[in-house]
C-alpha cells in the first residue's frame, strides 16, 4: 500500500513494516484493521521476544536454583522495571502483574470489601465498561456499600458538577476510565483524583484504552491504583498490571491463596510474602509479562508523544470523512479524545454496517462495547466503533469510508 | 406442499445464480423483506433469542399440524438469515423440522454464519426453531 507522509512527519510506513498481519488479506482485500480499542496488534520485536523466551529460557520462576529459571526470573523482573519507569511508580514493588485489566479490578474491589463497611460509598462513572461497574456492584452486595453514579453529558463528557455533589465523607473510593472504551472520551482524571482526595477516598483509574495513546505517570496523578493491559499496548493477551500505592497494597488482603505469594505455610498459620508477590498467587504469565515489557520498549521507541499526534491527525481526518455522510452521527464528541470513532447512520443497525464492511477487509467493532449504561443514555442498541493505532494510515480511512458508504447503500 | 428439503434446494439454486458475497447479500436483505413478520403482541422478551448482537423475536403456533412461524429483527442482515431460515422451515410438520439439516446454509455460502461463537447467533436461531418442533411435537403426540 502507498503510504503518504504525514503531516506529523511520522513515518508510518517504517512502523507498517514491523507489522507481519498488516499484509494480510481478509475476504480477498488487504485488511484493514480498525478495532485496535479491543485489541492492538503485535510488532515483530515482540513476537521475537515471545519466540525467544520459549526457544532459550523457558522455566518457572522465583523458586528454581537453576540457571534457565534465574534468566526467566531475571527477564521477568526487567519487565517489571520497565512498566515501573514506563508508569513512573515510586517503588518496583507496586506494579503487580495481572491477567489483564478487568483481573487488576477484581483484585481491588475483593480487596475493599475487607476495608468498606454499610452505609459507605462509593462512586462510577457512567462512562464504564462492565468490568469497571460488576466488580463494584459485587462489592456494595457484599458489604452494605452504596454506588453512586457520575451522570455523563450529551457530548460524552462526565458532569463534573454532580460529581462533586456525590462526594462527601461517606465517599470511600472512586473507580472511573481514564478513557471511556465506547466513545473515546478523555476524563478529567487530575480533577477528579484531587476532588476525592479532598474526602479522604481513594481512586482507581481504569487506564486500560488510555495506555496506548496517553502515557500516565501515577505519581504525578496522585493516583491510588492503575490498570492496564498488555494487549491494548501491542503486546500479548492475558497479562496486565495493578499500580498500587504501596500504603494501599499493604492495606489490601490477599486476592487469592497459593503458591508463590505465601511467606510460610503450616497448618495453623500462613504468613504472606511482601509486595508484590503477596497479589501474584500461582505461576504468573511469564512469557506475557516479559513480552509486555518488549512492547512498552517498542512503543517508547516510537515516542508516544508521536504517536498521540499522528493518531489525532487521523482521528481529525476521519471524522472530517465520516461526517460527510448524510445521517451519521458520532457520539462521544468530547475536545479531549483518543483515536475513536463511535457512530451509527439514521436507523441502521451496527450489526448491518459492521457485517457488510468485514466483507470488504475493514474490522471495526459494532454493538454495546461492554457499555450497556452509555448506550443507554443515547437510547440505542449500540455503534458502529472504529478505533484507529498509529499504524493505521489515512489511506485505509479512505477505504473504510468507501465501504460504510457502500454498506450504507445496500442497507438502504 | 414443497418438503423442507426441496424448499432447501429451491433457495441453493436462487443462491447459486449469484457470483459474488455482494450479490448473495443483497438477495438475502431482499428476502428478509419478505419475512412473514410476527405480531407486535410477540415482540415480548420471551421471544427474544439469545446469542445475537440484534434483536431476533420469532414466535411459533400450530395450525392442524403444521407449525408456522413468523419473525422480525432489528438489523436488516439477520432479518434476511432468519427469514431463510422460516421459508425452509415454516408450515412444515414438527417431526421434519427436528429432523432437518442444515447444510443448506454452508451451500448457499453463508458458512462463515454457522460459527456458534458468531455475533448473529444463526445457531441459535436454527436452536430455536427445533425447540419450538421439540415442543409442539410433544403436544400432537
């Protein structure tokens, strides 16, 4: 494909070629892969790094005298220092490796039913995906807790006024996206961590679809715990990270029982390992947790300050395009957004529009995006979402266009 | 009165004068507008099929013995699905439908449709379908 250069002067055509599945044809046409929100795809130096560690040092770690299990446990330490510096987290120790981001939810809000009692609150966006709303509601059944919800405005914003009528005393943690999954929303993360704070709750950002666009750096945020996962960021599925603040992570119980986070075990007692092996029970995804720390290399490499531009180079572009389309709206029309397009044309189902396009080479996401209360609130069954990498190029924007026009007109 | 496996074939033939997805498509959006529509009175959560990212309602009933099903969905591509589905299955006894096969769809090229794990839920509707055989069966016995 013909790359043109950008107005960025980012050279997409270089990154493309780190890219084996780009050049893959779906359907008889070159792929055209828009559904990065729901999972990013694998450059070559990660794959290697995958390849690498089950040709050469593939072991258990932490526990074996050997000498292939001290270079796995050594690389997957690395891979620790390197999320650490990547997040700028104070200690190694509060970067605790997860299955992924609903996993790092999980492991918080079990935490906190030891720590909440009746009549408490706590607060959620409407914004959130399910795995950022369940856990929480699991957690107020639990303990007598009560949610309480930010409502959105029409533009996908949140209504900060109301957030800050919701907090009070009562309010004992905060759980919000840093980005919303379904429009591309960028929240005022700072303001909403410092007003919460001003209660004494603790905060946890959802930073899942933020990681690959926004570097984070939780110090600066003064935020309390983190999540992310790896296969949002071009590394491998099934592994992610919690940030903690160590004051909390000491705080929380243990999520589960096992091997690997215990200091000593008898049958009357068992004591618990420091951080972060006291959150880290059973083997880990060792490859995944050391191919993630390949891809925050690959995407420092890049420079995400790059990345950012050229993703809003084409997320102006296209919404420029789309917009030319007679009856299409987009949702989630927020100044501050990441590289998402949420929309649906007149009274065509996204179903329709998404099937139709996948025959011509484009994927892109259509339905409720794991966010039921958003969809809700537009009183719609779901959208259509293209969400664009800085791999992407505008020459395939072009190319989804075509084919939502045509899709349009064998709809119509 | 066409058996339900002649009706399959009659649809495989319409399907096989088309040489490309697109034309298959827009045969099948056609069909779909020729849906035998259910009643809104049915349009009830009850009749809703799980498994499918729009919204599929088919509603069943006996006349003598025969079944006779009628559909409507939300998104024009699973109208069409399900509307093939009813021309090959609806006024039909309920001992043929639970015997039927299937094989019609992967000829009529709509195979990437049979996955179980595929949004459209099409496996759930042919689930449907039989279960509503299964029952009536039971009934005229």
């Amino acid at each position: 494909m013909k790359v043109a250069s950008t107005e960025t002067g980012f050279d997409v055509e270089t990154v493309r070629k780190d890219f084996p599945i780009l050049s893959r044809k779906v359907n008889g046409y070159p792929l055209v892969y828009f559904d990065n929100a729901a999972t990013s795809q694998t450059p070559q130096q990660v794959i290697d790094t995958i390849v690498d560690y089950y040709s050469r040092y593939n072991a258990n770690i932490h526990r074996g005298v050997h000498s292939l299990s001290q270079e796995a446990t050594d690389a997957y330490e690395q891979a620790r220092l390197k999320i650490r510096k990547h997040f700028n987290a104070a200690k190694s120790h509060e970067i605790i490796f997860t299955a992924g981001t609903t996993h790092a939810i999980n492991l918080v809000a079990s935490g906190f039913s030891a720590l909440i009692k009746e009549g408490e609150e706590v607060i959620v966006s409407a914004l959130e995906h399910h795995s950022n709303i369940v856990p929480w509601q699991m957690l107020c059944e639990k303990t007598g807790a009560v949610l309480k919800v930010i409502p959105m405005n029409d533009n996908g914003t949140l209504n900060m006024n109301e957030f800050q009528n919701l907090l009070s005393e009562k309010t004992k943690l905060v759980f919000v996206n840093h980005v919303s999954n379904a429009l591309g929303t960028v929240n005022p993360v700072k303001e909403i961590i410092e007003k919460a704070h001003g209660v004494g709750a603790a905060v946890l950002l959802d930073g899942a679809q933020a990681a690959p666009h926004i570097k984070a750096d939780v110090q600066e945020l003064d935020v309390d715990f983190y999540t992310v996962s790896a296969h949002k960021m071009c590394g491998p599925t099934g592994v992610g990270v919690l940030y903690g603040k160590e004051e909390w992570l000491k705080k929380l119980p243990p999520y589960q029982g096992g091997g690997e986070m215990i200091s000593t075990v008898t049958f009357e007692k068992t004591t618990y390992a420091d951080l972060p092996h006291k959150f880290e029970a059973g083997t880990p995804n060792i490859c995944g947790g050391i191919a993630f720390g390949a891809a925050l290399d690959y995407m420092n490499g890049i420079g995400f300050e790059k990345i950012a531009a050229y993703e809003h180079e084409l997320l102006d572009y296209a919404t420029v395009k789309l917009l030319e389309i007679e009856g299409l709206r987009i949702y989630g029309t927020s100044e501050e957004k990441t590289a998402v397009i949420s929309f649906n044309i007149g009274d065509l189902h996204p179903y329709d529009i998404g099937t139709i396009i996948d025959k011509l080479g484009v994927a892109v996401r259509t339905g409720h995006h794991c966010a039921q209360p958003v969809m809700d609130y537009y009183k719609i069954p779901g959208t259509v979402r293209a969400s664009f990498a800085f791999y992407n190029t505008k020459e395939e924007i072009d190319i989804f266009i075509e084919a939502v026009k045509r899709a349009k007109n064998m709809l119509s | 009165m066409s058996n339900i496996k002649e009706i399959q074939n009659e649809i495989v033939d319409e399907f096989e004068m088309f040489d490309d997805w697109m034309q298959r498509y827009e045969h099948m959006i056609e069909l779909g507008k020729s849906l035998p529509l259910i009643e809104d009175k049915y349009k009830i959560e009850d009749n809703l099929i799980k498994g499918c990212q729009s919204k599929v309602w088919v509603h069943a009933e006996l006349q003598g013995d025969r079944l006779i099903f009628t559909a409507d969905s939300d998104a024009i591509i699973t109208k069409g699905i399900i509307a093939i589905l009813i021309r090959a299955y609806s006024n039909q006894h309920p001992k043929d439908i639970i015997d039927a096969d299937t094989a019609f769809i992967d000829e009529i090229g709509l195979k990437e449709h049979l996955s179980p794990t595929r949004a459209n839920g099409l496996v759930s509707m042919i689930k449907q379908l039989k279960m509503y055989a299964v029952a009536y069966q039971t009934q005229l016995n």
